[in-house]
C-alpha cells in the first residue's frame, strides 16, 4: 500500500527524552510537551501525536530531593496524556506517519516488514510517555531500587506483549485492517531478540514483566549480543549453527543513548600512589554504551528500563597509518577487541581466547552496571552523598554467578574511587548484592583461572584475595583451631581461592611435628593434607599478553557443560611394593599442582546478603549439599524463591481461546494480575460445557502446529493425535535421550504387532522436540541427530503412518514456544531428580491445560502438589536415592532392563540410518569410567518410564478424565505466577516497596 498521502500528525513523544540514571548531573532535566487548545479537540484521536503547530516545548530543570517520599510539585504541571485512550483511526495515522517519515524502507510499498516496523515505532511512542513518566516519578520520589543482572535476558517478540498490555490490540488491529494488513501477520515479521537461550533468560523476562505490572521500582542490566547465541539449521547431519541476524534491519524498540557510555579497562597494572590509594593503570580502555528498551507492565502506567550495553572504542583508535600502509587487520584490531565483547552470547570457551572473551563479558556486564547505578545513586542525592543510605537506595540481584564480579568492583568503586575503607566498603556490599542460585551441579559451579583473572583483572584479584582471607578469619573465629581437622575440612570447602596457599598464620596450625630422623625407606612418604604450597610470583602488574596458560575451567551454568569433563577418578594409583627390595627406598609419586581457582558461587555467597534457590527441592539441595558448611555458617542468610513464569505472555497473549473460557467460567479477568482466581475452575472440572468448550480451544491450538510443522519441517501430523512436546535445551541430564529411546522402544513393539494389536495397544501420538544443544557439546548434538534420524524413518514408514509421528522443530525460540505450549497434551519434565533447579516451561505447559509426566525434580514436586497427584504422571528414581544408585552402578550391581538393551540393540542395528551411535550408546555402558557408566541413570529409569507411558495411553483413551485432568492442571498452576515470586524478592531480599504513576 502506497504511503504518500499527507499525514495530519505527528508524533509528540518521539522528540521526548528519557530520564535515565545516567549521567554524572546531579539535577534532572525534563523535557514536557505542552498542546495549545488542547481542550478545543473534538476526539482523543491525537494521543500519540499532535501536528507541529499544536505543540510547544519547554524545558524545565527541577531539583531532585533526597528525602524519601516527598513529592515535588513541577512549576507547570504537565497535560495528562495517559487520560486519552486512542481509537483506531488514530492509530492508523501514527503508523502511516512512521511509515513515510520514520522510514527504513523504500516509499513505494507498504509491505509487512515496512508495516511492522511503523507499527512498532506507533507503540513505541505511546511506550515512550509512560517511560519517561515512570523514572521521572522514580526520580522525584527517590525510591529504594531495584537492579536485576543477567547475561541473558530471553524477551520473544515485544508487540503483541506491548499493545496487549496497553490494552490495545484490538484497536491496533482494526487500524492495520484499515491499511491492508492482518495484524498476525505483521507481528510475526519481528524476529526473537536474541538476548538469551534458555531458562535463565525468559526467567528474568518474566520477572521485569511482573515488576513493571506490580508496579515495583526496578530495573534490568545485560548486554546487547549482535549475534545472539546462533540459528539452529536441522540437516541431514544434524544440527548446525548459524549467526542469529535479529538485529540486520534495526531494533525499533531500542533507544541509544550516546550520552550514557562507562570506561571499562582490561589488563594493566596495580600502583599504589602517593596518597596510599591503590590505582589501576594502563592495559587495554574500551567504553559501553547505553541501549536502553521499555517493559511496560500491564493495565498500568508503570513501564520499567531494561538497559542493554554494547561496547566500543573512540574513533581516533583507528590506526590509520596502518590502515594506509595496507595492514588493514592490524589498524582495525582495537574495534574489534572491543566489539567482539558483544557478539556472541557465550562464545566458546575450549581456547584460552574465548576464556578471555566470556569473563570480559561478565565484568563489562559488572562495571557498566554498577557505574550507572552508583551515577543515579549520587544524583538522587542531590550533592548531599551518604553512601551509608546506599543500602537503602540500591538492591543489586545476581542472576547465577555470572555477575559475581560486582562483588570485588563494587569494592573497588567504593575504596579506590570513593575513598572508602575496606570496611566501610565491605559492610555496604554486603548489604547491596545478592544472589540467585540455579545449580545443583558442584561440576557447573563457575570457577576461573586465578592466572587468567590476575592477568585480565589485577585490582579485581587484589580485592577477591583480602575477602578470601575475611572469610578465612570468620571461619577460624566460628571453630576454633582445636580440631585442625575440622578447621581444614571448613577451609577446602568453602574458601574462594581454591588451591592456594593459607595465610601464614592460619598456615601454621596444620604443620605436622616431624616423628623421627630415622624413617623406614620402604614406605611411600606421607603427603602432607595441606594445600599444596608451591608459591607462585605476585602477577599484580604485569602488562597485556596475548598468550595465556592452559588452564582449564568449568564452563558457565547457561549451557552445562558435560558432567564428564571433570574426572571421576578419586583413587590414585598404588605403588606395587611386593616384589621390591627392603632396602630400597621407593621414589614418591609427584604431589600433582593443582591449578589456582577463583571459585565463582563462594564469592557469592560470602559478598552478599542473600542467597536463594529457585525450588523448594533445589533450595535444600543447596542448604544440605552444595552451600551446607556456608548455611551451618550463615543460615538466615538462605531463602527459597520459587520461580514463576507470567501469565500474561504464557496464557492471556499466546492462548486466547483458552484465556476467554478462563474468564467465563471465573466470572472477571482479574485472573491476568491474580492467578489465585485459577482454583476457582477446580468446581467446574467436570462440567460438560466447560470440558467441551475446553477441547474446542485445545483443538484449535493443535491446528495451528500442525501448520506450523508443515511449514518448517515439510512433515504432516494429524490433530487427532495426541500432541506429546519436550522442549528446553538440549542436556544429557535434562534426557532428551530417555524421551527418543522410549519412543524407539514404542516403534520397535508397533513393527512387531499387526495393525488391529497396534491400534489396541497405542493412542496415536505426535512427538515434537526442540532445543539448542551448545554448538561444542558433542554428546547433546548426537542426540539431536539421533532424534532427526528417528523422525525420518517412522515419519515416512507407511504401516505405522499417522499412528506415531516424531519432529524436530528447528530454532526453538519464544515465539515457537508462545505457539506449542497452547496446543501440547502431554509435555515432558524427565530430568535426572535432584539435577534440575527448577525448570519454567513445566510451569507454562501447567498454565495452559498440559498434564505434565516427570521425575521428582526441581519445580515438578511443588507443581504435583498443587495440581494433584492423580493429574501428574510420576515415574523415576528420587533424588535422595541418586548417589546410592550411582554408588551400585560403580561397583558392578546394576542389572539393566532387557527392554533397554533391546533398544540400544535396535539403534545400533543401522535401522535409523548409517550414522555410527555407538559412542553415544556406550554412554549408557560400563561401570566407571569418563563419558560412560550412564551417569544420569537412563537406564535406571527406563523400564519405569516406559510403564508410566503406558498409563498415559490409558488415561488419554478417556478423554472426559484427561480434560478434567487438563482442567485440574490449569487450576492448580496458581501458584508459579512470576507476580508472586516477585512480591517475595521485593518483600525479602530487595526490600522495595510498589510506586505507582498517579
């Protein structure tokens, strides 16, 4: 559609500016917008714009006050926009002027891509005046804050969420008919943001969605990745990555803020100057920037910041000598060291240069934040600083370890940069952070190279020494030194510096008397128990290299490496002394040196006030096993903190069919801020007019996928069959393997029965997978293939035909999961117990009618208690039986199935194609060993799983006892509302208060 006709209006917001926390003004200066005659206007069609001639700027600069709660009055009290609702023929006119004056199109043709990106511009500008409504208000009030750190931060698409919770799709899409244009189709030419991959990251989306509608003071802290994670392609060979190009065509919903860019130094050296100061000087200087997009909360004004950095250097690094004498590479190296930090979320880190890349992403993530958060601090403060309120102003979240580096630069700021004490410095840290757990994995607890770290971060390692020793200190204050034993034990477990040396004082207590001068030579020499204490030189100032030491790591938790890379042996090998002379003296086996850690989760718990779970299983785990000598220590410093998903993308926005029953039979629609009203459905469950309707809208979910799935994979699948989904990143513990291996199983007892026994014996079952595996971990990539090579041939096997279908959806992201989610029937949570924090999606399938079938573990306990233990299909070992279970394995006591030996059997056979899977299914073999010994007990629970299965096929079969089931489900999914884990971070860790526009 031709966009040339003269538009009567413009835009009033876009000219408007954000009042950020972030400059170093200790005034804020807002711009307002006056209209003239704005009461002579016939209608509220111009809430997004007023024509040029309407308008009117004035600048006014206010005063911010220090004091808590008192309100200021503007000299002119700006014009309530926020009381107009606009009409589709407003809207229509703001998306037309975006379109021909906003333009990122040639003017010929009003296409889809043209028309969504006028369209999310439109909603922008209405975003717009509540932002800067929100922080203006925030400044004035001078409210406690709160600020959520995250790698990853995984948002979906942003339009339906935006006009859905301004309250405006329906107009929206009556002015896109107006124009030509389906507003479905519009929204779906907007890419994923590419900000996250996994669980870790829609969490933290879900949660700035519930702070923005619960109206809380607060805002989200991550980085801008250019290039996201990658695009999964699905090919013959199996996975295969792509960079994600979410950002090719611009990101209408981001504003750059040039005025808000940070130092941030790598390398260098420690000096310490004439005023006894320490300073950090020379290395390697790049800035970030500010790109800041808006979270609007629903049915309410509040719309919160979250603020993405992405790095850079000035323009005059460009060596342009060199870029004239033709070393091109050479003269660019400085933008792109500098860039690169903001490429790719977590790049490999097999090489040291990816080491070096992933904790330069985590301390850019650090020192920018903090430095934005310390510059809103002063300003609020009107010139009159005490950093002793800081505390009271601040609440810094840690979402996992990643941002743990805010513990030693917020240390650093306050000593160095503010002159504070260490403590001074050490009390208000401590008060400020604290510290989200999402692991139970002692193999996934984040560790780094001390080397590495003194290198990259020299002050940082300075800082992170004196609070190691501080805890040191505490530790021997607690218990003692009578029991050196104990005291050692304390000190391996929870010290930060793992493997380095004691200070000497502390040393002194664990030297042993020498016996005696004369010692019988035919005895291997006892190995002292203390650390080894090979010294090694100070690196506190040492100059940038490129070459760094081997040093291997555990990699972040957001893609979990594989439990195998850690070694399993705990044995050493005995020296065979038998047939050796007496008189000889045997040469002792060399005490290995172990490498010097920086123990990431210690660092955590030690520097904040703070430390949840995110499951009520998870959070004793953690107390009882992987923080237990830090809870005996510190135990009111340990909370649980269930996790929660929103209901207004994960129910209202992405299953409306489903969402308009729920508000029928409930009687309001108070259910989108109140998923308490959920159990009211618990009287209807059995309702025929409510089950009908219930499988009405289930039916036309599943419609959907199936066009879906034609679309992506070329497969056919019928709605008729039961609608079988596990989608999450690809994990051995997660078990994708378990899930395909019961589905071979499943085949191979079809092509053993006539047609009339099959039909007898299965329901007809679609089985759709999706998931990221890390582009190096080689174990969970060969289960994608082995899943695609399965698919392929019963897929295309005409005797079982629609009977049993199984698909890869390729690059599952939000969006693809706003569409499964609403259609599933049965969706699988079949982790390993015990290894699973918490999980998300087994709360949205929950919400959206899907009966769930898993193990006991992570949010799956809390998510059975609540809906039913007749509504849940349970099977699997416990977690509490994991290590016995693993102990047997080691000593040659398990028998597995004979059906689970069928199955490798078959796989091997070639039936699913020639790809050798014989390292994948020795995996599943042998007793001990690395990568094998099924260390996350598939075979164990296979034979429970595949009964469980048939139990399902049983209740599926009556499908007036599966909708009440599917009923019970949604009714009793109150509970995992991201609305209510926030209400409980605000009230018990953050201490914030809900502050809302009037």
């Amino acid at each position: 559609m031709a966009t040339s006709s003269p538009l009567s209006g413009t835009t009033s917001s876009r000219s408007a500016t954000f009042s950020h926390c972030g400059g170093s003004i200790s005034r804020l200066i807002h711009f307002t917008t006056r209209y003239n005659n704005i009461r002579r206007r016939k209608s509220s069609s111009n809430f997004f714009f007023a024509t040029p001639s309407d308008l009117r700027r004035s600048l006014s600069v206010k005063n911010v006050s220090s004091q808590p709660g008192q309100i200021l009055k503007d000299e002119e009290d700006p014009v309530d926009l926020g009381s107009f609702t606009p009409d589709s023929a407003s809207i229509a006119s703001s998306i037309k002027y975006h379109a021909e004056f906003t333009p990122l199109f040639s003017p010929e043709r009003f296409e889809l891509p043209k028309a969504y990106f006028a369209t999310a511009q439109s909603v922008r500008d209405a975003l717009i005046i509540h932002w800067n409504a929100t922080y203006d208000y925030y400044e004035k009030m001078n409210v406690k804050q709160a600020y959520y750190l995250s790698m990853e931060f995984l948002q979906g698409r942003a339009l339906l969420n935006a006009i859905g919770n301004l309250e405006l799709t329906g107009a929206y899409g009556e002015a896109l008919s107006k124009l030509g244009h389906n507003l479905e189709n519009v929204a779906w030419q907007e890419p994923d943001a590419a900000l996250g991959n996994g669980g870790l990251g829609r969490l933290a989306s879900c949660f700035l969605d519930s702070l923005a509608t619960l109206n809380y003071p607060a805002w989200g802290y991550g980085l801008r990745y250019k290039y996201g994670l990658f695009k999964q392609l699905i090919t013959k060979d199996g996975q295969e990555e792509v960079a994600e190009n979410w950002l090719e065509m611009g990101n209408p919903w981001e504003i750059v803020r040039n005025d808000v860019l940070y130092p941030i130094k790598f390398y260098g050296k420690v000096v310490t100057g004439s005023d006894g100061k320490k300073h950090w000087i020379g290395g390697e200087d790049i800035k970030a920037v500010a790109y800041d997009v808006p979270i609007p909360g629903y049915k309410t004004k509040t719309t919160i910041n979250l603020r993405l950095w992405s790095t850079k250097v000035p323009s005059e690094d460009l060596d342009l000598y060199a870029f004239n004498a033709g070393e091109h590479t050479k003269a660019i190296e400085d933008q792109v060291n500098a860039e690169k930090i903001c490429y790719i979320l977590y790049p490999g880190d097999e090489s040291m240069e990816g080491k070096i890349l992933r904790l330069k992403q985590q301390y850019t993530l650090c020192s920018a934040s903090l430095q934005d958060i310390i510059a809103c601090f002063e300003r609020r403060s009107g010139g009159h600083v005490n950093w002793e309120e800081f505390p009271e102003k601040v609440a810094v979240q840690m979402n996992d370890t990643h941002p743990t580096l805010c513990i030693p630069e917020l240390m650093r700021i306050f000593m160095d940069l503010k002159g504070m004490s260490w403590k001074e410095a050490w009390q208000i840290t401590q008060r400020t952070v604290a510290y989200t757990n999402h692991t139970v994995l002692p193999e996934a607890l984040e560790k780094w190279s001390l080397e590495l770290m003194q290198k990259l971060l020299p002050r940082h390692v300075e800082i992170i020494e004196l609070i190691d020793e501080e805890l040191i200190n505490d530790i021997v204050s607690e218990y003692g030194t009578s029991d050196p034993v104990l005291l050692e034990k304390k000190l391996n477990s929870m010290r930060i510096l793992e493997n380095f040396d004691l200070p000497a004082s502390i040393a002194d207590i664990f030297v042993k008397p020498k016996e005696s001068s004369v010692s019988d030579l035919s005895e291997e020499p006892e190995i002292s128990e203390v650390a080894p204490t090979d010294e090694e030189p100070e690196i506190s100032e040492v100059a940038p290299t490129d070459e760094e030491p081997e040093i291997s790591e555990v990699a972040p938790t957001d893609e979990e490496p594989e439990i195998s890379e850690v070694a399993p042996t705990d044995e050493e090998d005995e020296l065979e002394e038998k047939d050796m002379p007496k008189k000889k003296a045997v040469d002792p086996e060399p005490v290995p040196i172990l490498p010097k850690m920086v123990r990431m989760a210690n660092l955590c718990v030690v520097g904040g006030h703070a430390v949840n779970g995110v499951a009520e299983i998870h959070s004793e785990i953690v107390k009882k096993d992987v923080f237990n000598d830090f809870y005996k220590l510190w135990p009111k410093k340990f909370q649980n903190k269930t996790n929660g998903v929103t209901p207004r993308r994960w129910v209202r926005f992405c299953n409306p069919d489903l969402s308009n029953i729920i508000t029928k039979w409930i009687g309001t629609e108070d259910w989108v801020r109140d998923t308490d009203k959920f159990a009211e459905l618990r009287k209807f469950a059995d309702n025929d007019d409510l089950q009908k309707q219930w499988r009405a809208a289930k039916r036309s979910n599943k419609n959907k996928v199936v066009s879906f799935i034609k679309e992506k994979t070329g497969y056919s699948v019928s709605p008729d069959a039961m609608f079988d989904i596990q989608v999450k990143r690809i994990h051995e513990y997660k078990r994708q393997l378990l899930n395909i291996l019961g589905i071979v199983y499943r085949y191979k007892k079809m092509k053993e029965m006539s047609p009339e026994e099959r039909k007898a014996q299965f329901v007809p079952r679609v089985c759709i997978f999706g998931g990221k595996a890390f582009a190096t971990y080689v174990q969970a990539k060969r289960i994608v293939k082995l899943i695609t090579d399965v698919g392929t041939t019963i897929n295309h096997d005409s005797e079982i035909g629609d009977l049993l279908k199984v698909v890869f959806v390729p690059d599952y992201n939000v969006t693809v999961a706003e569409l499964l989610i609403p259609a599933s029937e049965l969706s699988q949570h079949i982790s390993t117990a015990g290894m699973e924090a918490s999980g998300t999606s087994n709360m949205k399938f929950a919400m959206n009618g899907c009966i769930l079938i898993g193990t006991l573990d992570g949010a799956n306990v809390e998510i059975r208690e609540e809906v039913g233990e007749d509504n849940f299909f349970l099977f699997g070992a416990e977690a509490h039986e994991i290590a016995r279970l693993r102990k047997e394995r080691a000593e040659g006591k398990f028998e597995p199935d004979v059906r689970f030996e069928e199955v490798k059997e078959f796989v091997r056979s070639g039936v699913f194609g020639p790809y050798n899977y014989d390292e994948l299914m020795a995996s599943l073999e042998g007793n001990e060993g690395y990568g094998c010994a099924d260390y996350f007990l598939v075979g164990k629970d296979f034979p429970s799983y595949i009964e469980c299965q048939d139990k399902v096929n049983e209740a599926y079969r009556d499908q007036k006892r599966w909708t009440r089931m599917s009923i019970l489900n949604t009714a009793g999914s109150y509970k995992f509302s991201s609305d209510r884990t926030i209400h409980e971070y605000a009230r018990e860790i953050w201490n914030i208060e809900p502050v809302e526009l009037r």
